[in-house]
C-alpha cells in the first residue's frame, strides 16, 4: 500500500513547492526559512540505498569503460560516509544548479517539506579535469541546495 505522500499528483507536488517557496524566503539573507523562522530540516537515510548503485554505475558508463564503473561502484560501497556542504559539491563539480521547475527536483522538494528522508549522494573524484562526479544524487542535490546552500550532504566519495 503506497503512503499519502507517495500518491500525491505532480499538481500537488507544483502547488507545495511554489507555495512553500514563496512563504519561506527570507527577505534578508535569501536563506529557505519556515513561517516560524527556521531553516528546513533536511532528513537522510543512514547510508545510500540499493538501487542508488546501480544508478550511479549507469551514469559512470557514459564516461568510463563498463568494467571501470563497475570498480568505481565497489568501492562506493565499501567507502565510510562523509559530509560536506553543498555549495562545495557544486562548485568541484562544476555543475549548474537545476531550477525548482525540473519535476525530480520538485519530487525532492516534496519530499524535505513533507521530512522523508533523502539518499545520501554517491560522489567519485573524476580523473576528468579534476571536477567531481555526481555519479548519483544530482537532483536531491538540487533541491536541498534550494533550501540551504550551506546544508551538510552526507555522501560516500572514492
């Protein structure tokens, strides 16, 4: 049986996050703040989840040989977890922020404002020109950044 939040449309979803993103910022700082004047809690699961893995192996294949990712996705999942704020990640990835109109970045928007917890992300240390890879979590990545650009995100990194 699916929970209430899962089965809200993606109207209802739209309608949250424009709602909660005109009440919730601060007119000083910019800072994502509740009516209560606190910033959003961000909920994380203890480690990445299963399919998360495979996910991030996925993307890896576009720019490394199969058997590379697939090295690349073991280690992922024996490395510790680690933290680090998100304006950081963004900028050593050199990735550009998606817009609360991108529907996954709304889905995870919904799912901080209504506190389920997210996937930490899946991060690898790209040979490429020395940027990071965000080899899984773009998107929640997204969407906490439009909360707290300062939000600790707990990741595994190899």
């Amino acid at each position: 049986m699916q929970s209430q939040q899962t089965r809200l449309s993606t109207f209802d979803l739209n309608n949250i996050c424009r709602r909660r993103a005109a009440s919730s910022r601060s007119k000083h700082t910019g800072s994502r703040t509740s009516a209560m004047g606190k910033k959003t809690k961000i909920k994380w699961l203890s480690e990445p989840q299963k399919h998360d893995y495979s996910s991030a192996e996925s993307y890896l294949t576009l720019t490394l040989e199969q058997q590379a990712a697939k090295n690349v996705v073991k280690e992922l999942e024996r490395a510790e977890m680690s933290e680090f704020p998100a304006k950081d990640i963004f900028r050593s990835s050199g990735l550009s922020l998606l817009g609360v109109s991108n529907s996954h970045v709304e889905k995870d928007r919904a799912k901080i404002i209504l506190n389920e917890r997210l996937s930490p992300l899946l991060l690898f240390r790209g040979q490429h020109g020395g940027k990071l890879v965000i080899a899984d979590g773009y998107h929640r990545l997204c969407a906490v950044y439009t909360f707290d650009e300062d939000a600790m995100i707990p990741c595994k990194i190899v």
